[in-house]
C-alpha cells in the first residue's frame, strides 16, 4: 500500500497513516506507522511518531467499543504531540490537539457511557504544505 507514495519527500509509510486514518482503518493506519516508528523510536521524530500511533490506536479502541482505554490513549498521544511545534512535519498539530480535546472531551461528558465514533462522527486529519 505504500509504494503508492514512493518518490515523494516525506516517507511513504508516513503518507500511508493518514490515507488509512482517513478511511477509518486505524488499526492499519498504527501498524504502517510503526514500521516508521520502530527504528526512529529513539530519534529526534520518536515520540512524534509514538502520538500518531497512539491516536489510530485510540480510534482502534472505540472501534471495539473500549472507551476507557481510548480515553487513555488519546491523554498519551496529546501528551507526545504537544512535544514538537506547531506546525511538524506538514502536519498542524494545533489541529490535531484540537481533535484529541474534542474526542476525549466527548467521551468525559457522557461518563465513558456513549461511543462516540458512528458513521457521521468521523475524525480525519490533513497535511498542509506538501513539499
């Protein structure tokens, strides 16, 4: 599924996250992430990486109707993501947090009793600046 976005300037697999974010395959979206991830765990990018999986995996969490776990997940991605600017990585990260809020806000407002991942509820996110 990467070789679609070979040639480009950002990596492939990175690429590969948000079309499959976006198609509501986050289980997918985490493990071509993490095949990014894995040997730049300890880089500058590392815990970058570590939020956006852990962002598909909070969404793999409601998926399966976890909303505890979710809730969970979503705290640690924001808290590695808040880690870097702005803007990284083509990627508005004032965005992304704003997700997260919204998402975990929802999930504390009904006490963890109503999902709120339906058909018309749909998290997507976007790069901005392609190079």
């Amino acid at each position: 599924m990467v070789e679609q976005f070979r040639g480009g300037n950002l990596d492939p697999h990175y690429l590969g996250y948000f079309q499959l974010f976006n198609e509501r395959k986050f289980y997918e979206a985490h493990d071509v992430l993490e095949n990014l991830w894995l040997p730049q765990r300890h880089a500058a990018n590392g815990s970058f990486y570590k939020g956006l999986i852990q962002l598909a995996g909070a969404f793999v969490h409601l998926q399966k109707n976890r909303l505890r776990p979710a809730a969970a997940l979503f705290k640690l991605a924001k808290a590695n993501l808040e880690k870097y600017p702005r803007e990284h990585e083509c990627l508005n990260l004032k965005a992304v947090g704003d997700l997260i809020e919204k998402w975990l806000g929802d999930l504390e407002s009904s006490h963890f009793e109503i999902n709120p991942l339906a058909e018309y509820n749909v998290p997507q996110l976007a790069l901005e600046k392609l190079p």
